[in-house]
C-alpha cells in the first residue's frame, strides 16, 4: 500500500521519525496503525464493560455459572486449536 502525505504532514511524520528513533516513516506509521487498532479494541471492551454495569443488579455466580463458563472455554480452547 502506498499513501501519499500532503508536504506538512509528510515534514511532521519526517521528525516523528527522527525524534522518536524510527528507521523509517513506514515503521512510524504502522506503529500508529497499531496504536489506533488497539485504541478500537479497548473502545469495544469499555463499552461492553457499560453495557453490563447497566444491565441491572448483580447476581452471585453458582457452580453452575461456573461450569458453563468453564465449557464454553474449553470449546473455545479447543476451537482455536484446530485451526
């Protein structure tokens, strides 16, 4: 993939580059592509995480909650490994 910069911006990712200790403006670039993913990410969990504050009273976890939490894990576990 190619990206064309405007000069401005192209100058500023140039001295982020220097100043932060990158090899090259690609290596900066895809380190900010990575920042910004796992800004997306924690954005999912911190809404899921409000969902669930929202969803009412708190119940105390049975055995039973516990066992069906262990089974999908394993399933999940064991999913993956097939791939």
């Amino acid at each position: 993939m190619n990206v064309s910069l405007p000069s401005p911006l192209k100058k500023w990712v140039e001295r982020q580059v220097a100043k932060k200790g990158y090899g090259t403006a690609d290596e900066f670039v895809v380190e900010m592509l990575r920042r910004e993913q796992a800004l997306e990410a924690r954005e999912r969990i911190d809404a899921l995480l409000i969902e669930a504050l929202d969803s009412g009273e708190s119940t105390p976890m049975t055995e039973k909650d516990w066992e069906r939490i262990r089974v999908a894990g394993r399933r999940r576990f064991h999913a993956r490994q097939k791939k």
